[in-house]
C-alpha cells in the first residue's frame, strides 16, 4: 500500500487531487498536511472525511518537528507539495509571508524527505518528491510562442519569484544529493472549490450577487486554462511514470482573455438563471503592478512522454464550472463570510 504526504490538501488543486486519487486507488493511503489558512477548507473534503485511508493533519510545512514526525509515524512513499500561498495580490500585499511558505516550507520538506528516505549513502529508489509548480516562473510571453520545459525562468511577481526559488531548490537537492524528484508547472486552473479571489469564482459570485465585475486594466490579459481534474490526472501520470528530475509543463491549449473569460461568465449566467446579468457590472480598474501580458504552455513533452492530454474541452469545462459552484451556494457563502470581503475591499478599492 503506498503512502501519499499531501500537502496543502485542503485547498483547491490539492482536494480536486485527493478526491481523484481516493477514487482511482484502493491500496493507498492519503495524509493531508494542510495549515487550514484563509484558502484551505475542510468542508471541500467532506465527501471523503470518513474515508479509511484518508487522514487529515492540520499544520505547516514549515514546522520541522510536525513534519519528521509524520516521517517516523509513516513510511511515506510520495510527497506531493500543493502547499503555497498563491495569489499575486496577496504577493504584492505580503511577500514575506510567501517566502516563507512557499520558499523555506518546501525546503523543510525536501529535506526531512531527504533524511527519511536515505539508505547509506543513496536514497530509495521507489520514493518521489512532486513540486506543484506554475507557469508564472517563466514571466511573459509575447504574442506569439510557448513556454517548454527549457524556458528561461524570468519571474516578476513576489509569488511566481517564491515559486522559482522554490523549483531551484527541488532541482539543487536532485543534482546535488540525487533526490527522486519531479517539478509540474501547470497553467491556470479552474473548477470546483476553488477560493473565491481568483477569477472565474469571484466573476461568478459577483455576478449572482449584482456586484462589480473588476477587470485589471483593458482586460486583454491571456492565461492558458486548464480543468483542475485534467491537472490531476497529469500529476498522477508524472508520480508513477515521469522521469526522476524532470520538469513538466502541464498546460490546457484553451488560451483567452480575462474579458472573454468574465464574458462567457456573464452569457451564461444571463441565459440559465437571471436575465438582468448583464455586461453593465463590468467595472475597470487600475492594472495589477508588473502584470503580465500572456501566459502559454507547450504541454508536448509530458503528451510524448507519458500520454497525457487535456481532455476537458474549455467550452464544456467553464460550464461544468459554473454548474458547480450554482449548486454549491452554500459552500460559497461560506469561503466568503471571513477574511474574503475585507481583502476584495482592499484589492479593489471598495467595489
């Protein structure tokens, strides 16, 4: 029976992984390490609480007595790291708070992971180490080409900086101490439980609520999108099957504009619930500080490599997407009763 440490579970990629991988396999067992931060919610894990191999552990990857002693508890086979602050406002707001989690947390991990995992010398071969990276680490793309696999990292927010920092401490304890790693850099990802400051969740709760829809600067921004379960399937596919100390581009081919995005939201959302959603809540505001232009991935080498492809078409995925969280209002009413409106008062200038 193998063994998972996930950490950061409880957010939104992490559960969407936790649930896909509880439902493949039988013979595993899940410990979910998850600092229960504004964006970690347990009740995205309700459906598989009860679940006998699953166990929760609340803390930080960053406290190195917690984690050696799920390492002495466990013979922990994989360690799949989700845990990280994410979002770039919060970044710009609070870089500290980023270089701390996402930078000196993930060293913590690699190397408790290390120790736990040598045998004299070399270190067990049927181990892996996955960091859940992003493309923001490569900076922006012009209109035209791809980010691969061999692309400069060029990163230029405090959150894609700590990401980068965080990819070249995976790569340095592969090349110096021979750790089983693997790096995944995905595009943007959308789908259930995702926390209502990124953009398809906050378009669609402002939406049903007559909100402003803020749009950063002319709105032309293009991010590569990618349905969270698409993702999740890629990262199983990199555990079991990528080639130790390789990085690989995880990304949906479904390249659009946050104003072709926030309109589609609108559309839909006009036709199947309320005919008074309408394009008149789009509200512009200034730009995000060192915003990037476009993001886009080349995905080749993980299709080539390992078979996987995105299987969710963006014009299904965003529809799937919208259903959901139509269903869950009550799980939105919820991520949104805290921390959420203050920080939306912040970000976007009261709107």
């Amino acid at each position: 029976m193998k063994i998972y440490l996930v950490t950061g579970g409880a957010g939104f990629i992490g559960s969407n992984f936790i649930q896909y991988i509880l439902k493949k396999y039988s013979d595993i067992t899940i410990i979910n390490l998850d600092k229960l931060t504004y964006a970690g919610n347990l009740e995205n894990l309700k459906c598989i609480e009860n679940n006998e191999n699953y166990n929760f552990v609340q803390g930080d990857i960053c406290d190195r007595n917690l984690v050696s002693s799920l390492f002495e508890k466990y013979d922990i086979d994989y360690v799949v790291n989700f845990a990280a602050e994410s979002h770039v406002d919060r970044s710009i707001l609070d870089p500290e708070t980023f270089v701390k989690t996402n930078v000196l947390g993930t060293v913590n991990l690699l190397d408790i992971s290390k120790k736990a995992w040598e045998l004299k010398d070399e270190i067990k071969s049927d181990k892996k180490y996955v960091q859940v990276s992003t493309d923001e680490v490569y900076g922006s793309l012009g209109e035209t080409g791809y980010f691969t696999e061999t692309s400069h990292i060029d990163s230029h927010s405090p959150y894609s900086s700590s990401k980068a920092s965080a990819d070249l401490m995976v790569k340095a304890y592969f090349d110096t101490y021979k750790m089983p790693v693997n790096i995944t850099r995905c595009s943007n990802n959308y789908g259930p439980y995702q926390f209502p400051e990124k953009l398809i969740p906050l378009i669609i709760n402002n939406c049903l609520n007559k909100k402003p829809l803020p749009v950063y600067g002319d709105g032309m921004n293009i991010r590569d999108w990618l349905y969270v379960e698409d993702h999740c399937k890629a990262i199983d596919m990199v555990i079991n099957s990528g080639r130790l100390g390789e990085v690989y581009n995880i990304g949906g081919h479904n390249e659009r504009s946050n104003l072709q995005i926030i309109k589609t939201i609108i559309g839909y959302l006009s036709e199947n619930v309320d005919a008074s959603i309408n394009e008149s809540l789009i509200t512009y505001v200034e730009d995000r500080k060192g915003h990037d232009k476009r993001y886009g991935i080349d995905p080749t080498k993980i299709k080539n490599e390992l078979g996987w492809y995105p299987e969710t078409k963006y014009e299904d995925g965003i529809k799937l997407t919208i259903k959901w969280y139509l269903e869950n209002k009550k799980w939105m009413e919820n991520i949104t009763s805290g921390d959420y409106q203050g920080y939306y008062n912040r970000m976007y200038k009261g709107y």
